[in-house]
C-alpha cells in the first residue's frame, strides 16, 4: 500500500526505491504465490514512464511478460510504448503476440 500511495503523490522515485528494496526481494526469494510480479513489473513500468525513462519502462514492461505470458496488461503498455515512440511495427507486434497468448485476468 505505501507503494500505491508513493505512485499516487506523484513520488514516483520513492515508489520505485522502496519496491527495488522491500517488495521485490521478497517475492523472488519466497516465490510469487499471489501471482503479482506481473503486476508489479506494470508497476514499475508506469512509474519510470512518468519519470520520462522510457528505457527502463521497457525493461520493467518485457519482465512483466516473462513473468507471466497470460497477463495481459503488460503486453498493452509495451504496445502503448511502441506506439508513442512511433514504433508501430513494434506495437503491432506486441498486441498479436497479446492477442494470441494472453488472457484478461481480473486480479
């Protein structure tokens, strides 16, 4: 919750700090038993998207589809990305590989 509220003051530096410190250790240490590495890539993606660090959103966006290839929401912001960067290729890539693998998962 302290990390949605970072996000949600716009202190998106502190939001990224504390997951990189407290959340995600744990998780890949302990595993993901809720299933939210997915989400939390997404996550860290919007935040470095909002820090102008489209680079590091990417990177953040792809894990988040390596985590889980049925989440569908991280293959919508890549694409998103792609798109605003004027990589239509790229995007329309994304959103077949989104369409053909992935699900809508209400989580």
């Amino acid at each position: 919750y302290l990390a949605h509220e970072y996000k949600y003051q716009f202190k998106y530096e502190e939001c990224i700090t504390f997951i990189y410190k407290n959340i995600l250790p744990v998780i890949l240490k302990e595993g993901d038993t809720m299933d939210c590495l997915p989400d939390l890539y997404m996550f860290l993606g919007d935040c470095y998207l909002e820090l102008h660090k489209e680079q590091e959103a990417e990177t953040n966006y792809k894990a988040g589809i390596a985590a889980d290839s049925l989440f569908r929401d991280n293959y919508i912001k890549l694409a998103r990305l792609y798109y605003l960067q004027h990589k239509y290729e790229q995007a329309l890539k994304v959103m077949n590989d989104c369409f053909k693998t992935s699900r809508r998962l209400y989580t």
